[in-house]
C-alpha cells in the first residue's frame, strides 16, 4: 500500500499520519508502520547509549489534517 503522506520507507498504513519528532529540531511525517519502525530503531540505539526515547502514537495528534 502506498501512503504519499508518509516520510518513511513502508510498508505503509493509511490514511493516517503523524509527526514524529527526530531532536534537534527535526521531524518526520510518519503512517503507523513507519512510526513502529522508527520506534524500534530508537529502542535498539536506547540499548547502546542514553536519549533514544520513544514517541507514543496514541498520545500524538494526527498531522495537519494532510492524510483525509
């Protein structure tokens, strides 16, 4: 499934999108897949050093409205 919405590298979900923030100012727009993935890449860095959090997708208000 393709999502044009989301920043990430898929497989996709859609509609929905939401932006996770990267630090320093960084963002990306992500489907709930890619918000997964990119959790699970923070887990894995939280593993080798500190400042890796993860974000929760249900705590996050869906993105400017650019996936309806």
């Amino acid at each position: 499934m393709d999502n044009p919405n989301c920043d990430g590298a898929g497989p996709h979900t859609a509609p929905t999108v939401k932006m996770y923030p990267l630090g320093a100012g960084g963002n990306a727009i992500l489907c709930l897949f890619c918000w997964a993935a990119e959790n699970r890449y923070h887990y894995e860095r939280g593993k080798e050093m500190d400042g890796w959090p993860q974000e929760d997708w249900y705590r996050t208000p869906e993105y400017g409205g650019a996936s309806k």
